[in-house]
C-alpha cells in the first residue's frame, strides 16, 4: 500500500474513515484537528484551494480560533496560505489585530509555525507592496527565529552586542535569509 500512488477519491475516503475511527479513541478531538490540518496541507498541495478553505473555514466554526493551541495555530497559518492563493487580501487584514500577533509572538510552545505565519504574511505585504507591513512581519520572524536558535546562533547578537531590534534589523537585511525562508 505504501508504493502505490493514490488518486484524489483514495484521499478523500482515507480522510473520512480515518476522522470516522477517532471517534472511538480516547482524546480523539486533538487527533481530529492534526488529521484536518493536514489534509489541509494536502488540498494546498494539491492546489484546491477552494476546498482547502471550506477546510480551514469548517474547522474554526467547529473548534474556535484561539491560535494558542498547537493545531489551530498550524490551522492558522494555512489559512493565511489559502486565502493568500485566493486573493483574499480582506480577509486576511481581518484575521491580523493586534491581540492575534501578540499571541503569535509570545507563544513559545508553537514558535515556528509562527514563524511561518509572519513569513507568509512578510512575502504577502511585499508583494502587495506595502513595504512597512511586510517589514513589520519579517521583523517578527527574524526576531522569533533568533529566540528559538532556528537559524543564527546567540553568539552573533553577542559579538555585535546588538539588542533584539538591532538584531531583527540586522538579520532582516540579509537578503539570503530572507529568501531561504
């Protein structure tokens, strides 16, 4: 089973029969949300986008957009991927208040799915060419991305005696770094 390719309706009915078996397990909701994100992530993959979005939109009805959990934060960030491949720039703008970044930025347990999330939205404002919001979001990212020791290590900030602003600044200018993301 594991060699041979499937096609769209072998997804679509490992899906269900896979959400159909949780409901006998114990914890089952968790195992719920980590089988409808990543069938998300398939239909992104796959480039449905529209079912990916009814996805994204069934599951935040179902169980809420409070992005402090690790499932709805990786929700999360593939709806921005979503909505972003759709055009819907609106509602995007809607989902980013301030409290929603915030929760983003402090939330160690899921740190780089939020560091996903503000790299999206960093390439989105660029290529929207709103260059203040992009560098607002990159900023975020390089920042997190020095916290968690993702891709520089401390002694850099050390070395430049740089404060976390400096070294957001300095991370965010190195272009490489930006587009290795």
């Amino acid at each position: 089973m594991l060699f041979r390719s499937f096609d769209d309706d072998d997804i679509i009915k490992i899906y269900y029969d896979a959400l159909e078996e949780l409901k006998y397990l114990n914890n089952h909701y968790e195992n719920e949300k980590y089988i409808k994100q990543s069938y998300c992530f398939y239909l992104i993959c796959a480039e449905k986008y529209d079912d990916a979005l009814l996805v994204c939109e069934n599951y935040f009805n179902e169980y809420g957009m409070d992005i402090n959990d690790e499932y709805n934060c990786d929700m999360f960030f593939r709806y921005i991927q979503v909505l972003e491949k759709l055009d819907l720039y609106d509602k995007i703008e809607n989902l980013l208040d301030d409290e929603t970044i915030n929760i983003l930025y402090k939330n160690e347990n899921m740190a780089i799915t939020a560091i996903w999330c503000f790299g999206e939205l960093g390439k989105l404002y660029e290529k929207l060419e709103d260059n203040e919001k992009a560098s607002f979001y990159y900023r975020h990212m390089v920042i997190m991305l020095h916290k968690i020791r993702g891709f520089f290590h401390d002694d850099i900030k050390t070395i430049f005696n740089f404060s976390d602003e400096e070294f957001a600044e300095y991370m965010h200018s190195n272009d490489e770094l930006v587009a290795s993301l």
